[in-house]
C-alpha cells in the first residue's frame, strides 16, 4: 500500500510533464501546417529536368 504514494506522484509528474511537451509544441507551431508535409513529399523539384527526346 505504501507503493501508491511513490506511484501517485510519479504518475501525476509525468502526466503534467506530457501536458507541458505537448502545450510547448502547440506554442512552437508544430501543428500549423498539417497537410503541407504531405503535399511537400510528393514534390519533384529538387530532380533535374530530363532531356526530352
């Protein structure tokens, strides 16, 4: 029983400590352009142009 108060803190400090990466990546701007990445994988311009028979 004296295991839960270890496991109680930890647990909540991890909790808060997730909350915050999260609210930091929010504030950063992590999610702002959500469908770009997708758009900018299929985007062939950094390939040379092949000469055209």
């Amino acid at each position: 029983m004296t295991i839960l108060l270890y496991l109680i803190p930890v647990a909540l400090s991890l909790g808060l400590l997730a909350l915050g990466a999260f609210l930091w990546s929010l504030k950063s701007g992590q999610y702002d352009d959500l469908d770009g990445a997708g758009a900018r994988i299929l985007d062939d311009h950094d390939l040379p142009d092949r000469p055209r028979d």
